[in-house]
C-alpha cells in the first residue's frame, strides 16, 4: 500500500497534525509514521511547521496522479426479491429517509468533487432518465442484463476504468466514505461473525487480499464500493475482455480476480457493519427506514 500517498492526503484533508495524530489516522505505530514523515519530507512533499507538518506544492503535485476520475455505478439488474415492487420500479430508486438510494451515492461523490458519473442500466433504463438533467450523469445501456450479470456492465465501461469508483446501486450508504484522492485500490469490507452466503476474503497482516470465494464463517464479507487505481485498471481490463468473450453469464466480474492478486494487490478497506447497508427483501428496508 502507498503509505507516502495516504500520508500527503491525511495532511491535505487535516493540516497541522502531529506524528502521533498521523499515526492514529494512518493505522501505524509511531515509529513507522516517523519514518514515513522522514522520507515524505526528504522527498520534499511535506514541510515541518511548529511540531505539525504542511503539505508543499510538490506533495499538492505528487497527489494529483491518485485524484479519482470517475464513478461508475452498477444499475442495471432487477431484484426478483423485491417483487412485485420492482415491477413499477428499480430497487435502488427506493427511498430511505425521503432519499432515494442511488442520489444518495451520486451526492456523496459530488461532495468529493467526482462529477464524472456512469450509470449502466437495463431494467427499465427509462426510470434513470431523470439523472442525466438533475445531476449530469451519463447513463449507458446493457441490452445484456438478464443473461450476463454484471460482467456485461463491466465491460461495456471498461474504456473508462482507471482512478475510478465502482458502486452498486442499491447499497445505501450511511457516511460519505469516498475521498478526492485515492493512493491504493481496495475493497469495502466488513467483518461478519457466523456464516454467510456473500463473497468473502482473506488478507494478509496489512489489509492485501490474499484471496477471495463465496461464502464462509467469520470471514471479512465484500459488500460496498470498490476503488481501482490506474494500475490495476489496467490489468483488470483484459481479464474482463476475456470474461465477457468466454460467455460465463452467470458469473459476476469478482471472479476474474481469483488467481491473481500476487499480479494485482489489492486491499480491504474494513468499515463498520452497518456502513453499507443491503437489504434482501422489502420487509428489511421498510424495518430499517422506521
């Protein structure tokens, strides 16, 4: 992970912090932030100011190759659990506290200045139409949805793919967790104690993912948005070119990354259970938006 890079953002985002501030916020002892500051510093991106430390233009410079781009989210599929609701209307334009799921997301990453926004649909593309006047966003149509999953959604946006968010539409997501920058690509986790059907992951002492496969028992289970980098945007274009032209229909894009996280490091981003929430059935969202 690029520690130099989270290090020049934290500064970015709170200036003045101590090491010992850093290194909370970080995740690291007080002595790997030292040598993070050391080098950051000889690097010439971070100045000492009274004990605290600045960013410099050149660290505002360094930052800039991590900026995000992009957002593309997934819409295209309909929930069958959602029936007969989803009849009349897609299930991530339901509303939760007066707000529907899929503008909370689009708000969220304005607010980090990510304009540039994908909306993939199908089922009933006609619903999201709205989007394109009220917040700017594009929207692209998979003619494929019913028979692909969402590799088809996938790789027909791969040409976009590089610092890029990718969301699900339907997860509502309580606080803002995007950022302007992003040094390191990762998944949103959370720790799930029992079983569960969803994919899951392991990882190594620094958050890497080591693996990942459906299902499981206290496993760290990947449900929220992903965030690529450029570098690894590049690698996972073709194997999602190559997904898509073997006609695996049934499979979603996750799959393609089984086998090749020694060429492609990726890490956990692990937030609270309840920061993303998916509800199965409308019985759960309707409990949930008492």
């Amino acid at each position: 992970m690029n520690k130099i890079g989270h290090l020049c953002r934290a500064i970015r985002q709170d200036p003045d912090q101590t090491q010992r501030q850093l290194a909370k916020r970080l995740g690291v002892s007080l002595g790997k932030c030292h040598s993070l500051v050391h080098q950051a510093a000889a690097d010439g991106y971070i100045e000492e100011k009274d004990a605290t430390f600045v960013l410099t233009d050149r660290g505002a410079q360094y930052l800039e190759q991590f900026r995000v781009e992009n957002a593309i989210i997934l819409a295209a599929n309909i929930d069958i659990r959602f029936v007969p609701f989803t009849h009349e209307m897609p299930k991530s334009l339901m509303e939760i506290e007066g707000e529907r799921i899929i503008e909370r997301q689009i708000r969220q990453l304005h607010a980090r200045g990510i304009t540039d926004i994908t909306v993939v649909v199908g089922y009933l593309a006609e619903k999201f139409e709205y989007l394109t006047d009220k917040f700017g966003v594009k929207l692209v149509f998979n003619p494929e949805y019913t028979t692909k999953n969402n590799v088809a959604s996938l790789f027909l946006t791969r040409h976009l793919l590089g610092n890029t968010y990718l969301l699900t539409a339907d997860h509502w997501i309580w606080e803002n967790i995007f950022q302007t920058y992003e040094p390191a690509p990762w998944f949103c986790c959370h720790w799930h104690e029992g079983t569960v059907g969803t994919w899951t992951c392991q990882t190594n002492g620094r958050g890497r993912i080591l693996s990942i496969k459906r299902g499981g028992r206290d496993k760290l289970v990947m449900r929220g948005p992903v965030c690529f980098t450029k570098a690894f945007a590049q690698k996972l274009v073709p194997l999602i070119e190559q997904e898509y032209q073997d006609g695996l229909e049934s499979e979603r894009w996750e799959t393609v990354l089984q086998g090749q996280f020694d060429e492609m490091p990726i890490y956990a981003h692990v937030r609270h259970p309840d920061m993303v929430q998916h509800f199965n059935t409308l019985e759960e969202l309707r409990d949930f938006d008492l």
